[in-house]
C-alpha cells in the first residue's frame, strides 16, 4: 500500500479511465482539474468512451497518447495495463458506466481500462454515471457492494436531472469535486501511524473428530473491513483470523495469522497484545468446546443417539480485559456484542465485566445486519457512558465508524 501525504496532488501518477456513457464529456474537465493540481495523468478509455469524447481532445490536455487498445494500430506496440499499474499512485473511472461497473466487479478482462484495473497496485476510485433505474437495479447494487468489498472507493452518483431526461441519482460527481476527492485521499492524515493494531476475525472451529466441528455463521467479513480500513490510516495491522471463505481482499503489509479454535486464537491474541496499541475483538469465538476429540471418524453405525459433553473455552475478551487491566500501556480494547435480547444491557454488562474501552453492539434482529452479510447496523457503547449509534452501512463504512469512535 502506498504511503499518503504530502499536499495537493504534486508529482502523483493517476490513470483516468473513461467509459462510454454522456459523461464522458466531463472527463476533460476532470482531466484539467487533476493536472492543474499538480497530477500526471494517463488516460485509458473503452472502445465505446471514444464515441463520446475524442483521444485526440484527452491527448492535447493530457500530453499523453491516450490508451485505448491492447496493440497500436500502425506499429504493433503493446500497451502493457500491468505497466500501468505499477506506474500508478492512483486510479480514477470517470465516468464507470453500469457496464463496466459490472466487468469490474466480475473480473471480466475484454478491454484495455479491465485489464490495467485488475493490474493496479493501487487503490481504485469510481465515479458511477447512469440512468436512475440503472443505478438502483439490484445487478448493480450488488455489484457495486462487491466492488466495495475488494476495497475499491466508491464515490456516489448524485441526483439531478438525467440525460434521459428524468431526475434522479445517476449524475456522476462533480469535476472538481472527484479532483478533491483524490486530493483528500492523499492528503488524509494518517491517524493511526506509528500504532499496532491487532483485530481477530471469523469464527472459531471446535473439533468433534478430524471431519466434524462445531462453530458458527461468521464470515469474517467485518474484521477483514476493519484490517482494510486500519491499515489504510497507516496502523501496522495484525489480522488473527479463524477459518473463513472469501471474507475479502487485504492490502499488502497485513499480516494474518490464521488459527482455527478458541485456544488457538487466545495464544495468537496474547502473543500479539503485548507490544499492541489498538485490539479489536472482532471474532465469533465458539463459547465451548467439545470436552474430547476424537482421533477418528465417528460412525454411526450401531449408534442411535450420541451425547456430547461440551467445556467453556477461555474467554479471550475477559482474558485480555484483566492483563490490559494490570499494564500502563494505555491500550485501547475494543469487544463485540452479538445479541438477540436486552441487548444494550447484555452489552453493558460485558462492557464492565470484560474491562473493556468501548464495545460495539449489533442485533440479529436487525435486517441486513450480522454474520454473511456486506452490511451492519451497530451501537457503540463507551466506557463513561457515551452511546453512539448508526444506520444500516456497507461493513467498510462501518469499519470507519468504529475507528473513528475509538480514535476520538
């Protein structure tokens, strides 16, 4: 991941990619807008985003030759996307029309802006620009939440009247205000540099024999958010990760350690808090064990009913609360409450017990909310009493929420 800072948008390499929809016309204006702040700027446009504005007008403000095909028509250059990539400090798709939203989303390389996307090293920008019913049609929803998911940077449509001559939301964002956006992704202040941030995620495997266990729903998906969002504030970042499946991308210098059960994950926890200046308890860890395992695949044959003796494990909130407890590292302890019932009092009450600095409060009866899901609606709730709550967000979002709350 490469490093923030510095100001205005001085000596940075951005690849502008255009795609074929009536914005396009605004991209000479964003075009203008990023190099008078500084910005070198590549163009890639689609076959389709040349019907709409001409290489040759992004040339002679660019001073670049514009990249549109794999070869060159006269001389068989290759144009090398993976090149591209490497060169980048950033990418910009303005206009991402709902088409290539979707090749994006779904990896399909058929074109020259496809195929250096999927070859960045850095962080992606995209502008959508569509019709309103395109915009909230639930294929592009949902791939526009995957592309959140991967960590690219969504910046939102706003509403107004459309080339279809409607209104509503589908204008893509302002010139000027995508070449501030990019200003402000350089420029944001690395809050959490120079921290040691660890977050464990997913859930915990309690083995019953080598083929079967007990665990839980969790999808990993809200620790991984939280790794993305800590690092990208400059945290060194620890990921102590359960068994989970497509949870999401990690930016490079995250270090994951991958565990399976409960007291697996205490020992990687414990090991990793001494010198950690932020912990985030993320994980589902499985609340008890089976008390032997074993060593064999258990048959059923012969066997009409099977009892199984279960243990608690260690608790590794309430393990974590009492050694950040008896140290003078002033290190913030961060747990997660899942609940079903009297759920504020649930988590206040671990709060407390758990000697913990702020606990973040989400419901399974919340719609949306929860395990496998992209989504989440929480409550934080600190210690001394504050109480902040959110609506329904994309899991980054939230990830942002809950750094900021620990961080002010």
């Amino acid at each position: 991941m490469k490093k923030m800072g510095g100001t205005g948008l001085q000596g940075k390499h951005i690849v502008l990619g255009i795609s074929g929809g009536i914005a396009a016309y605004k991209s000479a204006y964003l075009l203008r807008s990023l190099i008078k702040r500084g910005a070198e700027v590549q163009v890639v446009i689609t076959p389709n985003g040349k019907e709409f504005i001409t290489p040759a007008t992004l040339a002679a403000l660019s001073g670049k030759p514009v990249v549109s095909e794999f070869f060159a028509a006269n001389t068989g250059e290759w144009h090398s996307h993976v090149d591209l990539g490497l060169w980048a400090d950033l990418m910009i798709v303005a206009p991402a029309t709902a088409s290539t939203i979707g090749k994006m989303a779904n990896g399909i390389a058929d074109n020259m802006l496809i195929t250096t996307y999927l070859s960045a090293k850095e962080d992606v920008m995209v502008c959508p620009a569509m019709d309103l019913d395109m915009w909230r049609h639930p294929s592009t929803q949902r791939n526009i939440e995957t592309l959140k998911r991967d960590g690219v940077i969504i910046l939102e449509p706003e509403s107004g009247e459309l080339a279809s001559g409607l209104t509503g939301k589908g204008r893509m964002m302002e010139p000027d205000a995508i070449a501030e956006a990019a200003e402000r992704y350089f420029n944001k202040p690395l809050e959490l540099e120079g921290k040691k941030v660890v977050i464990t995620a997913g859930p915990t495997y309690e083995n019953i024999d080598p083929v079967r266990f007990i665990g839980n729903y969790s999808s990993g998906k809200m620790g991984f958010s939280l790794a993305r969002r800590c690092a990208e504030r400059g945290a060194e970042v620890v990921l102590i990760s359960g068994p989970v499946s497509n949870p999401g991308t990690l930016p490079e210098g995250v270090g994951r350690i991958k565990v399976v059960s409960a007291k697996d994950m205490l020992l990687a926890a414990e090991r990793e808090f001494e010198d950690a200046d932020v912990v985030i308890l993320a994980a589902a860890v499985a609340d008890y064990a089976p008390a032997e395992t074993a060593s064999h695949k258990i048959k059923r044959e012969g066997v009409d009913e099977m009892t199984l003796k279960l243990v608690k494990n260690p608790d590794i909130a309430a393990t974590l609360g009492e050694k950040n407890g008896k140290d003078n590292r002033n290190r913030i302890l961060v747990g997660f409450a899942l609940e079903t019932d009297n759920e504020r009092e649930n988590a206040l009450r671990k709060l407390e017990k758990k000697n913990l600095d702020m606990i973040v409060l989400n419901s399974l009866n919340d719609k949306g909310a929860c395990f496998g899901t992209d989504t989440n609606r929480i409550t934080i709730l600190k210690r001394g009493g504050e109480i902040l709550e959110y609506p329904l967000k994309n899991k980054d979002e939230v990830a942002d929420d809950i750094i900021d709350a620990f961080i002010h």
